[in-house]
C-alpha cells in the first residue's frame, strides 16, 4: 500500500494569495485519488499613516467609505484591510474646527504590504471678521475676500461678523464691497481691508456704509422781469430766486437730500403782483436727482365790474388761461373754493368778457371774483364790488336796443341827466 501528501510548494504572489490543502494526504486503495482540495485567499493588508498638527476631529475616508474619526497625532489605520493589488484613496471628509488638513501619500495600490505612509498634516486657521455700521434699516450689503465669490458675506445689520472661509497664517486677505445696499441706495467703504494673517484673527475690518444723497430741484416759468421768488424744501432749505426775464434756468435747492427721503417743495414768498404754484413738488427720492419740480408763475387778472340796473357787466384781460371760471355772492370776503356749499355763492363756469350777470336786485351789493384757470393752476383776482340801480333820466326815452353782449342801448333827449344816472 502506497502513501501519498499534497502540499502547497509556493504560494500565488500576483496578488499575493495564501493556499491550503485539504484531503491532501491519506493512501492509495486500489483506485484514483480525486478528492484533494486547493482552496486559495487573497491576502489582505491595512491603510493608515500618521496625522501632525492635528488640534480637533477629522474624518478620514478611504475609496470614499470606511470612515475614520482621529482626534490625536500619531498613527491611524482604517479598519477595513484592502486585498493585495487593490487600489486605496484616503480624503478627509470633514475637517476639524479652526484648522485645515491636507494629504499626502493618499492614494495607491496595495503591492504586497501594509500601507503606512499616509501623511495627514493639519494647520490652524484665522477668521477675517468685519464690523459694519451705518447700515440703514432693511438694507444688506455684499462683501467679498480675496475675490472668492464662494465665500461672498452678506450683512444685514450693523454687526461685528467674519467670512465663512478661513485663512491659514500669513495667508493675505482683501476685503472688498461686492454689492452696494440699494434699499435706500448706500455707498459702503471698507477701512483696513487688506493684510496678511499673523497667527491671529483679523478683527479691525471696518464697513461704513453712507446714504446717497440726491439734489432736489426743477424749473421756473412765468416769472415776471425783475420779480423775485422764495421757494422752501423740507428742513427749511430756503432757497431765492430774482430773474430779469420772464423765464428761469433750472434751479436746485443748496441741501441734498437721503434716497429715499421725503421732499415738499413750497413757495414761501410770492413775487409782487403775482400768484404761482407748484407741481409735482412733493414725493420721496427713488435712487436719483429730482428734477421735474415746476413753479409756475402768472399775474393775476384784473376784474372790472360795471353796473346796470339789475345787472353788471364783467370784463378782464384775455390772459390765455384754459378757461375763467366767474363767482358772485352777497357776502362780503366769500371764498369761491367753498361756493358748492354756499348757498349765497353763484359760480358761472367758463366765462367768456364781456359777461353781463342778469337777475340781481338794484341798490344790493354783490363781491365778485374772477378765477384763471391755467391747467391744474387756478388763480383769484381780488374781489370786486358790484351795485345794480335803477336808471334814472331827467329827460324822455325814444327808443331803447341791446346787442348780442348785453348793451344796452337809449335814445332820446337826456339832456337834463347827470352822468352818475347812466352808471
């Protein structure tokens, strides 16, 4: 009877493997031997290395998974070992707090040994931190490092803040306005932005942001030669004004005011002899100058007022008004813009001179005022009295005719009246 036992000679080396044997010796009975088995493995070797400067936690990976949290210097090994020729990759997957870390000799393939070259070195980091001030309520600013639009602040009050992205030390940082605030519109300047990181944060980064001013003003029209005008802005920004033609460049009160702030511009003092008024002279800034205010100046109408028996007739200068607008009442001193709930008020819309008022009672006073209107403008002459009386003659009526303007025309011997009887 013959013996017989298999062994494994050498072992696979690409990749290394280890083999073993089974049902490998015994002896022969009489028949073939075919139950021997060879059952091989492929060597498995660790992944680690050795971490310096480390201060915090880190999170390693390798091939993106077996994470490994290290918290001290010195070595590490992953706890997943990798086959024999099979590829490695340590990253970090979390950085530890105030401090950046960087890998060296992080990736290869397993030849036969255990990895333990894997350099992990850590440094601290700085933050560069602003304090802002003058930042108007709602507004933001945008700010920038180093030009890193990944790491853009944005600031919306007036605090001491930093930048997410940390700098190493001696590291340069620059800090710059990005975007300007535009709710109202502000202009932000930065003091002591730029520098390089002396192993400490960087505190003294100031951000001061200033409203935008804008100028307030418009133009003049109508201004008698020689007159002169006294327009006002809010804040009392008191502004004079004296033409010697009857027009007037663009005018511009001295005070600018905030965006967004509010403006009233009002005449103060009338020029003699005239009456003007102001349009679109009120509103708030919105991000540029003003400079459609208009005052616009007219002299006012003379009304002339003649009485007949129980009639007058008004008259006044074409002055090349849109429109003229007559009112009349027995009170003395009656406001016309009230005549709609005056019940002793009459108003007589667009009048045309001469115009003869008929129906009035002899010997009653009655006030007349004239108004202009010159689009949104309406202007009041002064108040004129007017005294129907009967005609009186001394002398005989032939013949009596009134024209088409309410003239009314006598004939016959007046040679006895008095020229107060045909007033």
């Amino acid at each position: 009877m013959s013996l017989y036992a298999v062994t494994v000679a050498t072992q696979p080396s690409t990749p290394n493997q280890t083999c073993s044997v089974t049902n490998g010796s015994g002896s022969l009975a009489g028949s073939n031997i075919t139950n021997v088995a060879i059952s091989c493995v492929t060597n498995k070797y660790s992944i680690g290395g050795e971490a310096t400067g480390l201060s915090g936690t880190v999170v390693l990976q390798n091939n993106s998974r077996d994470n490994l949290s290290v918290s001290a210097n010195g070595s590490f090994t992953f706890a997943t070992s990798i086959d024999d020729l099979g590829s490695y990759a340590a990253s970090i997957l979390t950085q530890p707090e105030n401090q950046i870390c960087s890998i060296s000799n992080g990736s290869g393939t397993l030849a036969g040994t255990a990895v333990t070259n894997i350099a992990l070195t850590c440094e601290d980091t700085y933050a560069v931190g602003v304090t802002v001030s003058g930042l108007a309520e709602g507004n933001s600013v945008v700010l920038q490092n180093n030009e890193n639009e990944a790491g853009n602040l944005t600031v919306e009050s007036n605090i001491s803040v930093s930048f997410t992205a940390r700098l190493l030390n001696e590291a340069a940082y620059s800090v710059t306005v990005l975007t300007n605030p535009t709710t109202p519109n502000q202009e932000c300047a930065v003091t002591d932005g730029a520098g390089n990181i002396s192993a400490a944060d960087v505190t003294g980064i100031a951000v001061t942001c200033t409203t935008t001013k804008y100028s307030v003003g418009g133009t003049i029209t109508g201004l008698t030669a020689d007159k002169t005008i006294e327009l006002q802005n809010t804040s009392g920004d008191t502004l004079v004004l004296t033409t010697a033609v009857e027009s007037y460049p663009a005018f511009t009160f001295s005070i600018e005011l905030d965006d967004e702030g509010a403006y009233s511009a009002t005449i103060l003092t009338e020029p003699d002899g005239q009456q003007c008024a102001v349009t679109n002279g009120s509103g708030n800034l919105a991000g540029a100058d003003i400079t459609d205010i208009s005052v616009e100046c007219y002299v006012p109408n003379a009304l002339i007022i003649e009485n007949h028996s129980r009639a007058v007739i008004a008259s006044w200068n074409d002055t090349a008004a849109d429109s003229y607008n007559l009112y009349y009442s027995k009170t003395d001193g009656f406001d016309p813009a009230n005549c709609n709930v005056d019940p002793d008020c009459t108003a007589i819309e667009n009048v045309t001179a001469p115009f003869t008022v008929t129906e009035l009672v002899n010997d009653d006073s009655y006030y007349f005022v004239l108004e202009d209107v010159h689009g949104a403008i309406e202007l009041e002459s002064s108040q004129v009295t007017g005294l129907p009386k009967e005609w009186e003659f001394n002398g005989e009526i032939l013949a009596m005719a009134i024209d088409s303007n309410g003239v009314v025309y006598l004939g016959g011997d007046f040679t006895g009246c008095s020229s107060s009887d045909l007033i």
